[in-house]
C-alpha cells in the first residue's frame, strides 16, 4: 500500500474546468444566458468537488518538479519512508520482491 496519489484527478478537473470555460465563452458569444447560467454551475460544482477532496487529505499536496516518472519518484519516497520507519531495507526489498512474485 501507497500513501502516495498521483495528482490525475486534480489535472482531469482543471483541464474539464478549462473545457467547460471555452464552451461557455461560445455560449456568451451566442446570448444563450440559459446555457451559461448551466454551466457556470456546473463550474461551480467541480470547483467545489475538488476543493473538498483536497481539504479531506491529512497534508497540502506536494509538487516535485525534479527528474523521473510518477512512479519512479513515488518507489523512491516509499523507500525513503522504509527507513524513518526503521524498518530494515533489506526485509523491505524482499518483501517487494516476493509481492512482484505473487502478482505474477
């Protein structure tokens, strides 16, 4: 288990937000009020979908700007963590190790 979530679910929403944005600046242009009254509610709600999910996390979320892949940074945080935890490494790996197996 993770402790770590890769922020897809922030991106989807802005970039659904941007989305719903243009189409609304189309609607404007066209001065049907009705559709975007609609959707800037619908803005609205997936503002305030994503504001409640970050504000139940135990911590803000961190940005890492550094090299590698999502996953590649988030085996190494965890491996990290193995050792504040003073768990001993080596037992670590091969527990990862014999997960890999059994996943197999």
């Amino acid at each position: 288990m993770t402790y770590f979530l890769p922020a897809g679910i922030i991106n989807d929403t802005i970039l659904e937000i941007q989305k719903k944005s243009g189409d609304l600046q189309k609607e404007l242009a066209q001065q049907n009020l009705y559709q975007v009254k609609k959707g800037l509610k619908e803005i609205e709600e997936l503002a305030l979908e994503l504001a409640l999910f970050l504000e139940k996390l135990a911590c803000q979320p961190l940005i890492y700007t550094g090299p590698g892949t999502t996953e590649e940074v988030i085996k190494r945080l965890e491996w990290a963590l193995t050792f504040s935890e003073e768990i001993d490494p080596m037992e670590y790996y091969r527990y990862l190790e014999e997960v890999k197996k059994s996943a197999k």
